[in-house]
C-alpha cells in the first residue's frame, strides 16, 4: 500500500540537509515501528520518496514524502506514533493511503507556494517596489547551468504573488518540466530594486507542494494531500 | 521536552557561511535538555575534535546519560568548531558554546575535555581559547569552569598538565559523583577555586596537576615529581568498574542528523583485554578483563535499536572473540532482528569458523574484506610483541575465508618495533604473498572472481606509556620512510605481487606522536607554540603542518631526539610514574626482558602473570572463584 505523508520542518531543522533529512525519516519510521517495505537484494532499504528536497537553510510548512508499507493503521494512529519519536522542529501534519493509479510525488510536482520574509530593514527599502516589479511582462535573469549562462524569462514561472505584512507570498512553478527556485526571484528582485543580494537576507518558507489535477498541462493547481484519502 | 524553541548562539547568517551547519545546533534526538535554573551544576563533555567524529564515542553517551540522570546536574555537550567556524568565532567575538543550551561553555561549572589521541592537544587550547578560558590552569580565575581531563591520554598528562585544573585517572563511573558533590558543598561555603582543587585532589584517582613540583636532572631526565599539598597523594590510583552488571548504560544514546563516524549502536560487551599485547596500551591499562552480562546486553540491544532506528548494531571491545557468551550474544541478535534487517558488525574478531559462519549471515560476502592484524611481519618479531597470531592461523583462517566465497583480505602490520631487522620488516611482504598464495591453492580456477586482493598497511609504532615496550626507542622520520620503502620493494618482488597492494601511514605525524605520548611537563611548550602558529585538527592530513610543529618545538628549546630516540633506562623516573595504573612497574620490567628475550607470555586466563591488578578485585582474575 503506498501512502503520503505530509510534514513540517521548521526551527533548527532547516539546517539539517536533504540527504541527512532521509537519514532521519528512516531512524523515524523504525522507532515509530512502522512497517514500511523494504527493496529486495542484499542491502536492503526503505522504500521511500520525498517529493522535492527543501534547500538547506529552507523552512517549510507543507513537505511530502510517499512511502510503500505493508501494513499500516489508521491515519490518526501513524501521525501520532511518528510524532512521538519525532525531533524538535518536525513534524508529521497528515497521512493519506494513495489512490490507485496515482503517480509518486515526485513526479507531479507542479508548483510550490512560498512566503519570502526579507530582514525588516531591507524590507523596508524594497516593499515600494514590489508591485511595479510583478506588474512587469517579462522579467529576464540570468541562469547559470554547467556549461553555459543564459537569458530567461522567469515572469510566466511566476503563478501568483500577493504582498503580506512583512514579505511577499508566492506561487512558482516547480518541478521537472518548469522550475523557478525563490532565490532566483529574490536576486531579480533585489537588483530591480537597487539593492544587493544576500542569500542569507530573507527567511523562505515553502508553504505547500501542487500537481496538476489530471495531470495535464492545463489542469487544475491541486496540493499533494489531494491524491489520496484518509485512512479510518 | 522543555522548551519548543531554543535561541541559537549563531545567527542565520552565519550558519549558512559555514560548511554543515547541523554541526552546531544541537537538538538532536536524544539530546536532554534541562531548566538551566533547576540544576546546580552545568557540565560541559567536549570531544577536541569535530563533531561527526566526537559524536561516534562511546565514552561520551556514556559520561552525558551518567550524568544527566542526576537531577541536579545538566550535562551538556561541545566539539571542535571546523576551520570554518573558528574564523567566523574570532572575527565576530562569539565565545564557543555549548550545543543543548546554546550558553557560553566559559558559563559553566565544569568543561570535561576527553582525551583519546595525542594529535587532538592542540584542539583543546582552541577550545579553551574560543571559550575565552585562559589556557594555563594557573591564570584561571574563580569566574572559569573546572576543566578536567580524562580518557587513555590521562595517563601520561605531563605535556599537557599546565592547561588542565584536574584529571580524572580511570573509569568515569566511578568517582564522579563524589567530584560534584564536593563541588557544591564547597560552593555553598564560598572557599574557591583553590580550595576546591586541593580538597578534590584527595578523591582517589584524581589528579590536580598545581599540587605537583617536577625537579629534573641536568640531563633532561626527571629527578623527582614531588607533591607540594598533603593532600595530594604520592601516586594517584587509576579508578574502574568492579562489576559491570552494577554501571547503567545509556539506553537513549544520541542520534546527530549528520552521518557520524559510527552510525549505528555501539554495544560495549566487555572492557579489557586478558591478550597481553606489549605494544598495546588499551591492553595493560584497561585490565582487568570485565564482561558484561549477557542478559543484559541482550536487553539493551532490543531497547538501544529501538531508541535510536539505528539498523546496524556494533559489539566493540577490545577483543570480541574472548567474550565467553559471544556465540549465545551473537546468535541471539541475528535471530531477533533478522539476517537482513539488522546489520551487526564484529570488530576485532578472530577469523575461525564462527565468525565466517556469522560474517556470512550478516554482511555481503562480496563485498566486504577480512581484517587480519598480524601487527608484524615474522614469528620472531611476533613473539617480540606478544601477539599470539602464528602464521599457519593466518593461513587457515583465510583459506577457510576463500572457501566462503571473500576475496579481500586486508593485513595490518606496525614498522619500527624494537629489535627488528630487515628479515622481520621483508617478512610483511612475504607473509602477504603467502596469504595471495593460498587463495590460488584454494579456490579453484572455475570459482574465482578475479584475482585475490591483499592489501597491507603499516603504521609505525609508538611506545606508550604502561606498557612493557614504554621504555622503547624510536626513530626519526627518514628511518621509517626507509623502513616503509623495504616493504614496498620486497612487495614488488613477490610472486602474487600483482596481487598484493601496499599503503603507509605518515612519518611526520608518528614522530609527533611519540614525543606527545612520552613527554614531560616541559612539551606543553611546544604544544602552546604550536598552537600559536597555527596548528589545528593536526589529526587530519589535510590541516597537519609539520613544519610549524618543528619550529614550535624549537621555539620552545625542546629536542625531539631525547624523546624519541634514546631507549631509556629501566632505573629512569618516567613522566607518568606517579600514576598506579594497576600494572606495576616490576611486571612490565618482566615483560619488556622477556620481549628482549622474544618470549611470549601466556593470556590471563591460560596463567595469571601477577601483573599487579588484582588487587581491584574483580574481573578475569577472580574467574571460576566464586
């Protein structure tokens, strides 16, 4: 049976990498005695799957991870094993048994929301500018990949923006096929609005994962925890 | 849990300039936090080295679960801060801190510094530096913590005795309790620091560095350490653990996010060793031979497992295979968690039919090699040592290996022993054919996968204190160079050279070493200029500046010669003879004649050699007799 877990990771736990966080969600599943499948062969692991890593130094609100088990209680009874092995700073929110058919979140993720809070003074110096920043038709950046730079337009990535008290809430695309990482809107940002980026000037949180309903390109925007059901 | 969220010493910024910044957060599983208003006295354990590493040792879950289970005792830890992070401390002026409460480690009551390899000693003056602890214990002030010093290097503390307040000589079990309630009642008095440090030099097995005079002879040997306080004793007694069924064991041990060294359950099954190896320190000062009970282990194997979510379980002593009740431990661990589910790994274990049985059950036979440590080349130089390995059970043991299906062996040697010759340093190579050799003879053509890998390394060895080679000469980095490149040559010339691969330690580190392990009061000189050049994590090849070493050292008027490479005599008063480390100085006397002689001496339970420890009374030497 595949279920998806949803959970938060907040507080200290955004400096904990995503290779370390897999570590620790299969130390999480033995104590909590859950009976996850394990692959074949000699070395045998967990099966297991996050749906997008959370960058180091991220926090968020809404992560997923889907897992095979072979047996598994109520929804209510994992949550609450899980989180009484849990480390400060995680936290599971909701477990769902996977409709049939449904395919691993790591291959649906479509879109990502995100709250971008820059340090008070700086934001200051930037909130004037934000609406005339999003209002623009095109917003180009350079992307860096291994071999070359190149200009893109970020602009058609950016699905949704409203100001909040204090920062900026934001849809990205995200994903395989579109992608838009928050820091990459922030350096657009930061240099439309005279200022100089600094990775470390914003705290972002990424609030919830999307798929597209159907799975077709014009589908629907639909948060990860909608493609199963809770288990009674 | 007390609080949800914990201030953090370090701001965002900071954390995400530096490499791995899980390094210093803390708040990892297990990890026990306390109302800093409840306790009344904060201990900081530190490991002198970074995180991952520190966080492997068993010493410290050990030490932290011991003392956090008394209530008015809040435990704390802190490692090394890497490179990185060091810079980031000085230029912003942020006094080193503990991991749990995030609070400055100059704070605290007490700093708990263990001490497990020489190499570390400069990483201690950065932590007291970074804490803004003054390094000489002499200049500290009431406003300090107490910094003790224990673990294998305490006994010879000489080179660095002037940077310590106190060590603590022996187990950790066992006087601890009496160090801190002393602490607080002289507290509640107000007598100070001074006051406190000459009442607690009489707990047995403490040493207070301040209350001892080293008078030396115009030669640079030691005349006489004098103690300059009545309460100071004239030799210090090492303090153990008589019977383990009574110690707790941490049963919650902590889980860092980070991939420690050791990522796994660590199953102390015994301490000691009955072996006698004479180059092995762990071996003469760990005696007598304790076991633990395997109901016991039993029981804090399934609760360890479950506390932690490790999937491998490590049995560690110094010697597995003489635990009397390893089979009924072992076989009972593969049957409750599974052949598979539950990795177990067996260090320092004798390669017979029942360890391949097992070995084969729980690991990937293709995969994983056999560790042999015949520690020297030739029976005669074996004999030298007392390292009861004949060749012909080598051979055995890796024919049965090849039969099993393994084709990596590994073989690790030590160059420079006393008395050796170049037949003994040659025969490394000649044993590492053989051992190729057998695995042609034994597996057939149609059933081998590839050719056999053998792969030796050496490292040069370094006499240590308490044992019977202490009194030992060393030699200088070209002569062991040269030593490593006969092994290297005669490789070449073997028959199954093709099969037979060869790697050596570092030179420069292991003359370092010797002076560090064998120094007196005077080499805390060169550590401090060492230290004030420089040198850091001299452990780690990629920081270790020899160089800088060697001015320290000349800087600090010292000679590495009359270190290292005098044989000293058996009259000498050594550095560390104040200590009663249990084995006396007439027992290793015996034993360093008898490997001049190449005698070896059998194991304790084959003859007890009246070594001198039972007098502890318990252990191997009361066997069979209750």
């Amino acid at each position: 049976m595949k279920v998806r877990i949803k959970f938060r990771k907040t507080g200290l736990m955004r400096y904990i990498g995503h290779l370390d966080v897999m570590r620790y969600f299969q130390k999480v599943n033995r104590r909590a005695g859950v009976d996850i499948a394990y692959s074949a062969g000699f070395s045998p692991h967990q099966l297991m799957s996050f749906a997008s890593p959370l960058g180091l130094g991220l926090t968020g609100e809404g992560e997923y991870l889907d897992m095979e088990v072979n047996t598994c209680g109520s929804s209510a009874a994992i949550v609450k094993r899980m989180n009484a092995v849990m480390a400060e700073g995680m936290e599971i929110v909701g477990v769902w048994r996977l409709f049939e058919g449904a395919k691993p979140a790591m291959a649906v993720v479509a879109a990502a929301d995100y709250v971008l809070t820059p340090e008070p003074e700086l934001w200051e110096d930037i909130k004037e500018k934000a609406e005339a920043f999003f209002a623009q038709e095109a917003i180009s950046v350079r992307k860096k990949t291994k071999k070359s730079e190149k200009e893109v337009d970020i602009r058609p990535l950016i699905y949704d923006w409203r100001l909040l008290d204090g920062g900026i809430f934001v849809k990205l695309a995200s994903g395989s096929a579109d992608n838009l990482k928050p820091e990459l809107l922030l350096e657009a940002f930061c240099r439309y609005a005279g200022q100089e980026y600094d990775p470390c000037g914003f705290s972002i949180c990424r609030l919830e994962l999307y798929a597209r309903e159907g799975g077709e390109a014009e589908g629907r925007l639909v948060p990860l925890s909608d493609f199963g059901e809770e288990i009674l | 849990m007390r609080s949800q969220k914990r201030k953090l010493a370090l701001s965002h910024k900071i954390l995400m300039s530096v490499e791995k910044p899980a390094r210093y957060i803390g708040g990892e599983v297990n990890a026990v936090m306390k109302d800093p208003d409840e306790v009344e006295v904060r201990f900081t354990m530190c490991f002198p080295d970074v995180y991952e590493i520190g966080m492997s040792h068993l010493g410290i879950q050990i030490l932290y679960d011991m003392f956090n289970r008394r209530e008015d005792v809040w435990c704390e830890r802190v490692y090394s801060p890497w490179p990185d992070m060091d810079k980031v401390l000085r230029e912003e002026k942020i006094p080193l801190f503990t991991l749990e409460g995030q609070t400055p480690v100059r704070e605290m009551d007490f700093l708990g510094i263990t001490l497990q390899y020489e190499m570390c000693y400069t990483n201690i003056l950065q932590i007291l530096d970074l804490s803004g602890i003054p390094l000489f214990a002499g200049e500290r002030g009431e406003e300090d913590p107490i910094v003790i010093g224990g673990g294998p290097c305490a006994y010879n503390p000489e080179p660095i005795a002037e940077f310590f307040d106190l060590f603590y000589i022996g187990e950790g079990e066992t006087v601890y309790d009496d160090l801190l309630d002393l602490y607080k009642r002289m507290r509640a008095r107000g007598t100070g620091r001074r006051a406190f440090l000459e009442q607690a030099a009489g707990i047995p097995g403490i040493y207070v560095p301040a209350l001892y005079d080293v008078e030396y002879h115009e030669d640079g040997t030691i005349r006489a350490m004098v103690p300059n306080h009545p309460h100071a004793p004239e030799r210090v007694v090492k303090q153990l653990v008589v019977d383990m069924t009574k110690v707790p064991y941490p049963e919650k041990p902590l889980v860092p996010y980070l991939k420690a060294t050791q990522d796994r359950v660590v199953l102390e099954i015994q301490r000691g060793c009955i072996r006698g190896c004479r180059f092995c320190q762990a071996g003469m000062v760990y005696r007598p031979v304790r076991e633990r009970d395997v109901e016991d282990l039993k029981e804090y194997a399934v609760k360890l497992l479950e506390n932690t979510g490790h999937d491998e379980i490590s049995l560690s002593s110094l010697s597995s295979s003489d635990y009397t009740r390893l089979k009924e431990l072992v076989y009972f661990l593969i049957e409750r968690f599974g052949e598979r589910d539950v990795n177990i790994s067996l260090p320092s274990l004798r390669i017979d039919a029942f360890s391949l049985d097992v070995m084969s059950r729980v690991q990937d036979v293709k995969k994983s090699s056999l560790t042999f440590a015949p520690e020297a080349g030739s029976q005669r130089m074996r004999d030298v040592i007392n390292k009861g390995l004949t060749e012909e059970v080598i051979l055995s043991g890796a024919a049965e290996a090849f039969r099993g299906g393994w084709n990596k062996v590994k073989l690790y040697f030590m160059l420079g022993l006393p008395t050796e010759t170049k037949e003994d340093i040659e025969g490394i190579a000649a044993l590492a054919n053989e051992v190729a050799r057998v695995y042609y003879e034994t597996v057939p053509k149609e059933n081998r996968q590839g050719r056999v890998q053998v792969n030796s390394s050496t490292s040069f060895f370094i006499p240590k204190p308490f044992t019977p080679l202490q009194w030992a000469a060393m030699f200088t980095k070209e002569e062991y160079l040269d030593k490593a490149r006969t092994v290297n040559e005669a490789m070449k010339r073997q028959l199954n050279h093709k099969s037979l691969r060869y790697n050596w330690h570092e030179a420069d580190v292991s003359v370092l070493e010797g002076v560090l392990a064998r120094g007196d009061r005077r080499v805390g000189r060169a550590i401090l200029e060492a230290y004030r050049r420089g040198c850091l994590f001299d452990s780690w090849s990629e920081c270790f500046d020899n160089e800088k070493w060697m001015a320290a050292f000349e800087a600090a008027g010292l000679d590495i010669a009359f270190y290292n490479l005098r044989e000293r005599s058996l009259d000498e008063i050594l550095p560390w003879d104040f200590i009663d480390a249990g084995v006396t100085k007439e027992f290793l006397k015996r034993e360093w004649k008898r490997a001049m002689e190449g005698t070896v001496t059998p194991n304790c339970r084959a003859q007890c050699q009246g070594c001198g420890v039972k007098k502890f009374g318990g252990g191997v030497c009361f066997e069979g007799q209750d």
